[in-house]
C-alpha cells in the first residue's frame, strides 16, 4: 500500500479494477481474485521490491560444529570476500 500512495496512478488503477470487478456494494470474495490481474501484479511487484525474506544468508558457518571426524567451525573458515581481498593486497603489493 505505501508503495501505491507514492505513485497515486497505480492506485487509482487498482481502485478501477477493484469498482469494476468487484462493485462498491460487496466486498472482495475469493472467487474475485483470477480476474483482479492487476492487483496480483502489484502485490508481486511490492513483494519483489520488499521481500519478505531476507536474501542475504550466510554462506559459510557461523558456529563450530563437526562431521564425523572432519571439524568445520567459523573460525577455520574464509568467506569469499576476505580471500579476495588477500589477493588484491598482494597483487598490490607486488606479490610480496
């Protein structure tokens, strides 16, 4: 909704949509909604700028744990990022 009051076309759109499909009279039912296409658009378009997940999980452990005899643990590990950055540095440095 707050992404509709920022672009008031959008939601007069969807206001249009809703008169037209559902009426003024009555209120949303589930048999509505295969013919409100364009709020089911909007609704996957505020989703796709506000997830509700988030997209950013870790990529490598954040607890020390084991399998087996094999021991895996935060601080044994290095995430992609800081490999690359060892790497610029010593390109930079001149390799030393």
């Amino acid at each position: 909704m707050a992404e509709m009051l920022n672009q008031p076309e959008v939601l007069k759109k969807a206001v249009e949509e809703l008169d037209s499909v559902v009426g003024r009279e009555r209120l949303v039912q589930e048999s509505d909604f295969h013919r409100l296409n364009y709020i089911k658009a909007c609704v996957r378009e505020a989703f796709r700028l506000h997830p509700v997940a988030p997209f950013n999980v870790p990529h490598m452990s954040t607890a020390d744990s084991s399998y087996g005899k094999i021991a895996f643990g935060a601080e044994k590990a290095c995430d992609r990022q800081w490999r690359s950055q060892k790497v610029a540095l010593a390109t930079a440095s001149g390799g030393r």
